[in-house]
C-alpha cells in the first residue's frame, strides 16, 4: 500500500467509521448500513427536534427506551395471515468510539458478553435455542457510534422471545468466567479480518488521523487488547466491562424497534481517493453526497471511467461515494472515496488517472449543481422504494431503529432513501470540498512489494507515506484545464414513467407453463397474479454462445442500472445465464440491447442457435466415495495466513447443536456452521469449521467434529416425541411462508427448471412428508450415515502456524497468493497423528478416476 498525501488532514470534522458484526447464533445476520446520515449535531444546525418522552418511551420488564411501532412498506394482500415472522432491533447509541484508550475493542467484546446469559434466563445458549425452535434468528454488529442488537421469530413465540431478549440489557449475567474464553472468539473473529484487504485498508486509513481523533482506535479488539495487555497493566478487566456496561447500555442511548402484530491479499492494482470532510449527515434530505457519488460513479458517455478505458485502456472499473455507513459517515467526518481498478498500463500512470478524477471534479464545481439530474436520481429512489420488495422484518426493524438516531421523526421511514429537498446551494458547497489539495491518495497493488517499509500495528499491512510528486503537485496546485471529453451524463432512457399492470393476456396457473418447445431451446411462463407490481424477471440460457464482452455492456447498460434494470452474465455449469429484472416498462430495452451484444443481427432472429447436440441442461454426476474416511488435506497458496478452513462432508442437518459445541464449548473457530447439500441429486451434509493453524492442527478440530457428531446423537436418542413434533411444525411454519418478493419464486422454480425435475410444488410435498415425521425416523437415518458403510470426506485448507508444525512462516504483512495468470499447485498434506490411520488423499484426479459414478437423481414426487 502506497500512500500520497497531498493534505494528510483528517480534521476533528472528517474521520472514518468501521462495522464489526458478531454472530451471536450460527445464523449469520445481515448488517446492512444503509445510510449513515446522522442528525446528531452540537450546533444551532441540529435537525432532530426535542420530542416528548411521553411520545416514544416504552417499558418492557423496567427496559425504558425510544421506540416505534412500524409496518413494512409497500403494499400488502389484505388478508396479512401470511406474515408469520415478527421481529425487534434495539439500538444502543454508544460504539467503538467510546472504547477507553488503554482497552481497544471493549464495546464489540460487550455485545458478545451480554449474550451469555441473563439472571432471569440464566442458560448461557438457551435464547439461541429458543431462536433455532421456532424457526428464528438473531446477530448484534458494533459499529462506531452504534451499536446494533435484532431478532426475528416466529409470531406465536415473539412475546416470550422478546422477554428473553430484553433481559440481556436489564440484567445480564457476564460471567467472569466466561471471559477468557469470548476473548478466544473475539480473537478468532481478528485473526479472520486480517487477510482482508478491506479490513486492511480501512485500519491503515484510520491510523493516518490526527492523535487523539477516535477514528484512531483499533475498534475489533483481540487477544492483546483484552487480555495480554490489560494483565500487565493490571487493569481489573472485568470491573471495566461492568462499568462500561453500566455507563452506557441505559435507556437514554436506546431505540426500539419492533414489527409484529403482537407486540492486500488480491492481486489487483487499485487507486483510491479520498477526500476528509466536514460531517454532512445534517443535509440528509438534499444527500448532496449522494447526487455527486451518482455522477463520480457514471459509467456512461462522457464519464471518467469511459474516457479512461476508450483513451488509455488504463482502468477496468470506478466506484466513488459515501458510504453512509459508520466508519464513512458519523457525528464527526463523513469520507468520500473514489476507487479506481487499473489495469497494468493504469498503475503506471497513476497520476495520470488521478488528474483525470480531478478535472472531472473541477468541471462539476464549473458547472455548478444541475436540477435535471439531482430530480433524474430522485425520481429513481421514489421508483425504487414505491415497488419496493417487502423487507424482512428483522432487517426492517434493525435499520429503522438506527434512522430513529439520525432522522426527524417524520423522516425515520424514509430518511434513508429518499432526496426531499433540492438546494443547489448546499452541493454546490458540498463540492468546493473536492479540491485536489484536500485529497488523499493510496496506491494498493502487488507491484509495490518491497517499496513499503511501514506497518500498521493491529492488522498489519505493509505501507509507505510520501508527497506527491512536485510535478502533480504543482499541476494540481493553480487552475489547470478542464478536460473537453468529460461531461454530464445525458438524460436516461430506461427510466421507468408507466408503472401500469398488463391486462392479463394468459390463463391463471400457479406454476410456470412451458409455452415454447424448439430444437433450439423452449420457453416457460407465469404472469404474475400475486404481487401485482410493474415489474418482471427473464432468464435464459443460451448454450452455444461462446464469445461474450461483459466490459462492453458496462457503458451502454449504464443508464439501465442507474435505473434500477438489472441484468447478470454468468457463466455457469450448464452454459450462459442472462437475467434481467426490473420494471415491465423498460425490461424489454435492456434485454434488447444484452442480446444485441451477444450476436450479430441476421433477417431470420437475433441469435443462430443450432440444435444441441446433447439434451439440455447437461446434468452432473457424483461419485461413488467409498465406505471409509478419507483426508484431503492441503496448504492454503497464502503463505502466512494463519487461517485454516476444515469440513467434513457426510454423503448419503443439526444447527443449534453445532455452534455451541464447536464454538462456543470448544473456541475452535469464530466461524462453524453445518451445511445441507444436494449435489446432482445426491444428498448429503457438511460441517465447516475455520480456525488457525496458531492455535489449532486441522485434524484436532476434524476430531472434535467426530466428537460432536457423537454428543449430537446422544442427545437425539433423549428427545421426546413432543420434541420432534415441535421442530417439525416449526420447519414446516417456515416451510409455509409466502414468499415476500417475486425473485424468490422465480428463483425456486429456475432450480426445478434447470435440474428437470420441474416439481414446483415441492415444498408442498416436503411439508406432507414434515408431518408424518417421527423420532424413529430420525434416528435411523443418523445411525446409517454413521454406520459402518458411512461415507466420510475431510477437506483441509491448512493455514500457516506452529501447530501445523511450520516452524517459521511469514507474517500475515507477507501474505501473498499466486500471481494473476498464474496456475497455483496444490501442495498435498500427509495427516498427523491425530489422523494416522485415516486414508488420504494424494492428487485429485488420480484418486476420483478409480470412482463409480453415481446416477443422477431427481425428485419427481
């Protein structure tokens, strides 16, 4: 990481903010920031008025905190019986910015410890299991200034599951003698951010402000910070989690929110700049950030990214904007960044590319704010959120609790999305912040190995700090000359204006009708009777292309994407897909031009498919593995990544169980989760556990997989029959949900579709056999996938440390993968005593030549 500094100024007004997720259950949650555009302000220029405590207060079992009572957007069947889940969000508006000097990461270790247990329910994981009962879910993330708790359930348990909940913050246990051990998870959960170029960056970028600015803090935490360090110091650990705790987790720094009818490790060049800036989450309803990331990121005529990959051919891709997320926007700062991804060519010419961005940024302060396309992007978002897909609850009420710190109350649904006012004043002042003298620029690449002899302290990457070169910096420095070739997008035609329903043109069916049979290919159809909004989903895929230009797409299909139309290339086991999906009014202009791309016009059709010469899709087959226990263990291409990634597939699925033996009881890995796999027809399931090879052998932890599997049918032979019902109904209420957006049922009868099953009313037929579902049932099955003709593969990916016996090897600063271009070589592993006895695996291909294939299945019934 190559690091120029123009102003190196991150002024107690500009910062950066970072998002630390924790998997409070093995379901991992989804931490969506949507806009992080903070009303909070301590001058006259403050928008969220004083309210009433009477308005919003709320008490659950002495829990007083700011809520609202909130129904999803969009429009609803009348009859709502369908909306089975309810969820709630709790928002503390406390984060790692309040994390005491001498304890790095003491606000994301207290949301894992609050979990623990509380003193009404004092068992460690059973909020967890009640979750996992009833078909629900919770996470919690800590963010800079937030920090984030939220579940979801279904409806009939949601009064009880929100009383376990609410526990945690009225009184929860935080054992002492559980902390060495969340220590380990937290630890884990670092040694998995440190690889990450992202995370990498953003720490680096934090470690660059001002001494004493809250953006310089190591938000994450580990093993050093919560444990090593705070002893030598002696520091009473515990004593200042408590008062933490007490401090900050109290109903002034809360909102409620609840929905119920209840109650550098890649080998890429890339140039990012960034610009400090004055915090600008008080203009949320003109988003003038927003109105100048649109323009920055236009991939269009006329764009930065057109003109640099038309002229030079030195970039491949350009993002630029706000975030709006924690570390991008706070109370503090807001950043704007603009990422560019450069080809070979690019990063020789760096700044070259960098004056480009800024003569683009020179000729919008020229020109000056422009109302068709600040109106352009505000019609868009309207569209956007009128035709909305119904949001989950959970994800509802975690992102209105949020709005309801940072918006006024009129605001708290919609503050996030919508552009309300139009005052070109406040972007035209918005912009004068984007000179090039206030910019910072970091240079990321592969090439600069050697060149960086800094490192950043907690995740440890590689950077050097220098001026820019006195000839761009002098360049730069007086009025240079606007480039003729950048300009304004032009107005966007796929921009939706009827938003009308098609009179029905096709009989009423519940499944997709096959309304075109060819030799080339044939056709399936549903017209929508359910949803009933402007909008549609095609897919294809056509077999025989060979030849396609994704990069070529990007500029014309710009305005389309800009307008919400979307459309995914991907190249996929069975041939090329395209998938579009947008509103009705324009989808046919988009799939107009991905086809026009792909072939040459002719007088006979757009596409010259000839017929296929196997029928289609081709379907795969699996192997036959034998009735053994077979190793295929090898080293990761990253030499000094510490990380190791075992899973043993069962071929021929446990949750709950799982994650609190593996993690929780054992701290083998921040990350374990068990998965259900139907290859090609072949059923069988996996459990994944990722650990480090500092801390653990791969074997150690495939044993104590073993170990698990062995517990788990214990414990199964001890359910009741009650039990067993219990779990089936809640599969089966799961199972019975309406799907909330029409991509959902697209996306269940593709599958049939493709597999040639074209069994659509499979769940239907899951849920009968859900019924009739016994104990007995249960057991035998477990008992023959272990019995002795089980068949068991162990995969290893082996990371870097002294318990894979490396005893030296690189630090994670020295993390390099293969080369682009280059084909890596696996390096097979013999096992260890711990599996000494286990058959392994010596080269792929030579050991699956000697298989059975097996038959492809297909469920017809």
């Amino acid at each position: 990481s190559d690091i120029n500094n123009v102003d190196e100024e991150f002024s107690e007004e500009g910062g950066a903010e970072s998002e630390i997720e924790t998997d409070n259950d093995n379901d991992s949650g989804t931490d969506s920031k949507d806009d992080g555009e903070n009303s909070d302000s301590k001058d006259d220029e403050k928008v969220k008025p004083e309210e009433s405590p009477s308005d919003l207060d709320m008490e659950i079992e002495g829990l007083a905190v700011e809520e609202a009572w909130a129904e999803p957007t969009g429009k609803k069947d009348e009859d709502e019986s369908t909306e089975k889940m309810s969820a709630a969000a709790l928002c503390v508006t406390v984060g790692s910015f309040c994390d005491p000097e001498d304890l790095p990461g003491l606000a994301h270790f207290l949301e894992d410890m609050v979990f623990l247990g509380s003193l009404k329910y004092p068992d460690e994981n059973g909020f967890d299991v009640f979750l996992k009962k009833h078909g629900g879910s919770g996470n919690a993330s800590t963010d800079c200034e937030l920090t984030v708790f939220h579940f979801d359930i279904q409806q009939q348990y949601f009064k009880a599951a929100l009383d376990r909940w609410a526990q945690f913050f009225i009184h929860p246990l935080m054992i002492r003698d559980a902390i060495n051990r969340e220590v380990e998870a937290i630890d884990n959960e670092y040694q998995l951010a440190k690889p990450c170029d992202a995370n990498r960056w953003e720490v680096l970028l934090g470690s660059l402000a001002r001494p004493g600015h809250p953006m310089r803090k190591f938000f994450l935490g580990n093993a050093e910070t919560l444990k090593h360090e705070p002893k030598k110091s002696n520091i009473d650990f515990y004593t200042r989690l408590k008062d933490f705790w007490q401090n900050y987790y109290s109903a002034p720094y809360m909102n409620l929110v609840v929905q119920s009818k209840v109650v550098l490790v890649s080998n890429i060049h890339l140039l990012n700049i960034i610009w400090a800036l004055s915090p600008q989450e008080r203009n949320y309803r003109v988003k003038p950030l927003r109105y100048i990331s649109w323009l920055v990121g236009h991939e269009g005529k006329d764009s930065i990214l057109s003109f640099l990959r038309k002229k030079y051919l030195w970039a491949v891709a350009l993002s630029g904007g706000n975030a709006e997320t924690g570390f991008e926007q706070n109370s503090t700062y807001s950043i704007f960044k603009i990422s560019v991804t450069l080809t070979s060519e690019g990063y020789e010419h760096f700044y070259e590319v960098a004056s480009v961005v800024f003569q683009y940024m020179k000729m919008l302060q020229k020109v000056g704010p422009d109302k068709r396309i600040w109106k352009e992007i505000q019609k868009i978002n309207d569209n956007e959120f009128s035709f909305q897909d119904q949001v989950g609850p959970i994800n509802y009420v975690e992102n209105i609790c949020e709005n309801m710190h940072l918006f006024c109350k009129q605001d708290f649904l919609t503050g996030n999305q919508l552009l309300f006012d139009y005052k070109p004043e406040v972007i035209a002042e918005a912009l004068d912040l984007f000179c090039p003298q206030r910019a910072n620029l970091c240079l990321l690449s592969t090439n600069n190995e050697g060149k960086c002899p800094l490192k950043e302290r907690w995740l440890e990457m590689q950077y050097s700090v220098e001026d820019i070169e006195q000839y761009w910096a002098a360049v730069w420095a007086f009025d240079f000359e606007l480039n003729p070739d950048l300009r304004h997008p032009e107005e966007n035609e796929y921009l939706a204006t009827d938003f009308s329903l098609k009179a029905p043109d096709f009989p009423e069916v519940d499944y997709p009708v096959k309304v075109l049979n060819t030799p080339q290919g044939c056709m399936w159809y549903r017209k929508d009777n359910k949803f009933r909004k402007p909008e549609g989903n095609v897919l294809q895929v056509p077999i025989n292309i060979v030849h396609i230009l994704p990069l070529n797409l990007s500029e014309p299909a710009c305005g389309a994407d800009i307008a919400k139309l979307e459309y995914k290339l991907v190249a996929g086991e069975h041939g090329l897909i395209i998938r579009v999906k947008g509103f009705s009014h324009k989808l046919p202009l988009l799939l107009q031009l991905i086809i026009d791309h792909l072939s040459d016009f002719m007088s006979a059709g757009k596409l010259q498919f000839t017929p296929l010469a196997h029928p289609c899709p081709v379907q795969f087959r699996v192997v036959d593995l034998p009735n053994t226990h077979l190793l295929c263990k090898v080293k990761t291409f990253n030499k000094g990544d510490a990380n190791s990634e075992v899973t043993v597939y069962y071929q021929m699925h446990m949750e709950e169980p799982c994650f609190s033996f593996l993690r929780t009881k054992e701290t083998l890995g921040y990350h374990v989760y068990p998965a259900y796999r139907n290859n090609s027809g072949i059923i069988g399931f996996s459990i994944s556990v990722t650990t480090q090879a500092t801390k653990h052998n791969s074997e150690f932890v495939d044993k104590k997989i073993e170990e698990f599997l062995l517990y788990f049918e214990e414990k199964m032979k001890l359910l009741t029959e009650d039990a067993v019902f219990l779990q089936a109904h809640s599969l089966i209420n799961t199972k019975e949900y309406e799907d909330t957006f029409l991509g959902e049922e697209m996306d269940r009868h593709w599958k049939e579709i493709v597999s040639q099953q074209y069994l659509f009313e499979k769940l239907t037929c899951e849920i009968e056999a859900l019924k009739s579902l016994t104990k007995e049932d249960l057991i035998e099955w477990f008992q023959v996938l272990r019995g002795k003709d089980r068949r068991t593969l162990s995969i290893h990916v082996v990371g870097y440390g002294e318990q894979e016996q490396d005893s030296e090897f690189a630090a994670v600063s020295d993390v390099q993968g293969p080369l682009l271009g280059e084909h890596p070589q696996l390096t097979f592993l013999p096992p260890s005593s711990y599996m000494k006895n286990t058959a392994f695996i010596r080269h792929i291909k030579d050991f699956t030549s000697t298989l059975n294939l097996l038959p492809y299945h297909k469920i017809l019934q």
